[in-house]
C-alpha cells in the first residue's frame, strides 16, 4: 500500500509528541495497511473491527481512523487516491478530535 501526506498532514505530525506518533504508525503498520488491502482486492470487506473507520460526515471522500479514544486521543482523515494507477491512501489529518474542523 501506497501513501501520500498533504501538508496538513505533515504540520500535524509535527505537533505530536514522538509516542504519540508511534501509536499512529503502530496501528497503521499492524491493522490499517493489512484491512486497506483487502479492501482494494474486495470492496466492501469490512474493516476490522478492533479499528474504526468511517466517512467524515459534511467531506465527501475523506475517512476518518481512531486509534486511540483517550490517552491521548487519536485520529486521522484520508482519502483514497491511485499512485501510478495502484490504489493508495492520501494522509489529511493526524491528531485530536480537533482535526475534524477542517478534515
């Protein structure tokens, strides 16, 4: 799986502490890549279920992750783009709940 950051993005990633950040990639690494390509090679499998995942209501395209509910509280937004024709992820948004003010 395929990845880009916007700007956004990478700005967020900057204000997060190390751990926090870890925790991300963590999940990204052992949960979200496996479950995001097996939804390239069969839409509509679910996503895990340990693992919410859903549209951002009011941003068509954009897909919300929660890793982490508190402690600190973890979320990102993406969308799915291709990358010389493969189906990838576009990194929006990384941080708080704050993020989604401007998904």
């Amino acid at each position: 799986m395929r990845f880009q950051q916007t700007p956004r993005f990478r700005s967020d990633r900057a204000d997060l502490s190390t751990e926090h950040f870890g925790l991300f990639w963590t999940t990204v690494r052992d949960s979200f890549i496996p479950a995001a390509e097996r939804r390239v090679a069969e839409p509509g499998t679910p996503w895990p279920g340990g693992l919410p995942v859903k549209s951002v209501k009011g941003a068509p395209g954009v897909w919300e992750m929660t890793w982490s509910f508190s402690g600190p509280d973890g979320r990102a937004t993406f969308e799915w783009v291709e990358i010389e024709s493969e189906a990838a992820i576009r990194w929006r948004r990384v941080g708080s709940h704050s993020i989604f003010s401007e998904p």
